[in-house]
C-alpha cells in the first residue's frame, strides 16, 4: 500500500489488532482494516462480519469464529478473549475482526483490558458503526440542525440478554431527541411502552434496519407505538438497528439508496479491482 504516499502500521508478530469492519458493506472498511487483514495470520470474526469482508483475508490466514447471538449457543466472552491471549503468545498476527466498531457496544474494551491484564501488546482500528451507516444507507441523517443538536446510542439488552437495568428511561425520553438503539429486537415492546410511559409521542417516526448495508437491506419505518407490532407482522429479524426521532422523516426527501430498490445511475466495480489498485507496489518509474 506503498503507492498511496502513505505510511501504514507493521503487523507485528504477537500482537492483536482490535479491528471494526463496519456494518456490511466491504466499500465501508477503512484503509487500516484492509493493511489488517492483508498481514494477519489468524482471525476471529464475530457473527456480523459478512462474507464478502472475510474473502478480503489472506488466504492462508487462519480463521475462528466466534460469533456471539442472542438466544442461540455462542463462545463465552471470557474465552474469547483468553483465546485472543493465547494465539498472541504463541508469535501470531492476531486479528480480532468485530462487525461495526470494537468499541460501540462491541466489547472491544473488554478484549482489551484482558489483553492488558496479560501483557499482549495491541491496537485499535475504528470501524464504521451500524447506527451511523445503517441510518445514512437509509437515507436517514442522525444529526440535522432543524430537528436536533445531539444524539443518543443505547443498548436493548445487557450482557444478560435482558433490557439492562441501569437505563434511566426519564432522561432518554425527555433528554435525547434522536435514539439510536442496538440489539433492541427482542424487547422492542418494552423499551416502546417504556419510553412512552416517560412522555415520548406514541406518533414519534421510528426506523427499524435491518442488515444494514448489505444486499439483504430491508427498511421499516413506523411509530413508537406501532414499533413492535409492525415489526411482528413484517418478520424482521435480527441484526437491525432502529432510529427515533423527527429525523426518520427526512428519508422522504434523502433516500438516495437501499440495497434493494433499482438505482441505475450507480456504476458497481468488483472490490477486487479497488483492492488491487490500493495494495499494488509502487511504480518506481513515475514521479
């Protein structure tokens, strides 16, 4: 990656590189990410890294999943990232590839202080979050000064599976104008009737999207109210985050694109040419 007049971090043997890959779509993954996954020798990847993403590694790198699920069987946390200790200490690049970014509710910070706690040496590399990409695919701004000046991110569920317990629902509903909700699926109905019980609009505009990003892109836009019930009757699934607030109402006017509907006026070129020209040796003949 020479070619590009920029200087990009050694993979050096023994460390692990904490890194997000976005929410899907391989055009989303950062420079860093692709320099990752072109030295590492063994990855573990979560459940939401997508296909086309893994297909980017070196192909003699080892992979591991370690995909975590709500209500299916999944490695422990701890293990995990003992497992990240272990690999390092015996001389490899270790990769831990995390679907969006390690440290938004991707227990990145987690990895890290085990890493820590054992002296194993490692980096960070942001990724692009689901909450911000998944809403922008949908033609939904986060932020947009006519409707509000902040933004909220909060989880539905703890690391018990249930909606944790030290969410101040009061100051959510009446302090965040926009909430974007991660893993919110399974207690869609509670986390509704809590918000409205603390003086949310059952009419408030909610966006539920699902797979953000990827091919499989699928966008519900309903009420607070309405949320759970709708979400019921359309069978959306997990993995899907969903957007409150006035700026949902905007995807009338910025709907540039989803995955499904029929854009022509996009060009697609296969990653694997852009991943050529980005990774290709420099040409000592040119100036």
């Amino acid at each position: 990656m020479t070619n590009l007049g920029v200087d990009f971090p050694v993979f050096e043997p023994g460390w692990v590189w904490l890194v997000g890959a976005g929410p899907g779509d391989p055009g989303l993954l950062t420079l860093h990410a692709v320099n990752a996954m072109q030295q590492a020798d063994v990855v573990v990847f979560d459940a939401l890294v997508d296909e086309r993403i893994l297909n980017l590694l070196r192909p003699d790198a080892k992979r591991i999943y370690a995909g975590k699920r709500g209500g299916r069987p999944s490695s422990k946390q701890t293990d995990i990232s003992l497992q990240l200790v272990e690999l390092a200490k015996q001389g490899l690049r270790v990769l831990r590839l995390k679907g969006g970014d390690p440290f938004v509710f991707g227990r990145g910070g987690e990895e890290g202080m085990t890493l820590v706690d054992h002296n194993v040496p490692f980096r960070v590399v942001p990724g692009i979050t689901a909450g911000i990409a998944g809403a922008a695919y949908a033609g939904i701004p986060t932020t947009h000064r006519d409707c509000n000046s902040s933004v909220t991110f909060v989880t539905g569920h703890g690391s018990s599976g249930e909606v944790p317990d030290n969410i101040n629902w009061a100051a959510l509903a009446k302090g965040a104008p926009v909430l974007v909700m991660y893993m919110a699926m399974k207690h869609l109905r509670r986390i509704s009737s809590e918000l409205m019980a603390n003086g949310r609009a059952a009419d408030e505009p909610l966006a539920v999207i699902s797979q953000a990003t990827t091919p499989g892109q699928g966008i519900l836009i309903t009420t607070l109210e309405k949320a759970a019930d709708d979400v019921e009757r359309e069978g959306v699934e997990p993995p899907a985050v969903c957007i409150l607030g006035k700026v949902v109402g905007l995807r009338d006017r910025l709907n540039w694109l989803s995955p499904q509907d029929d854009v022509t006026a996009v060009r697609h070129v296969p990653f694997e040419q852009v991943l050529d020209l980005i990774t290709a040796p420099a040409d000592p003949l040119k100036n």
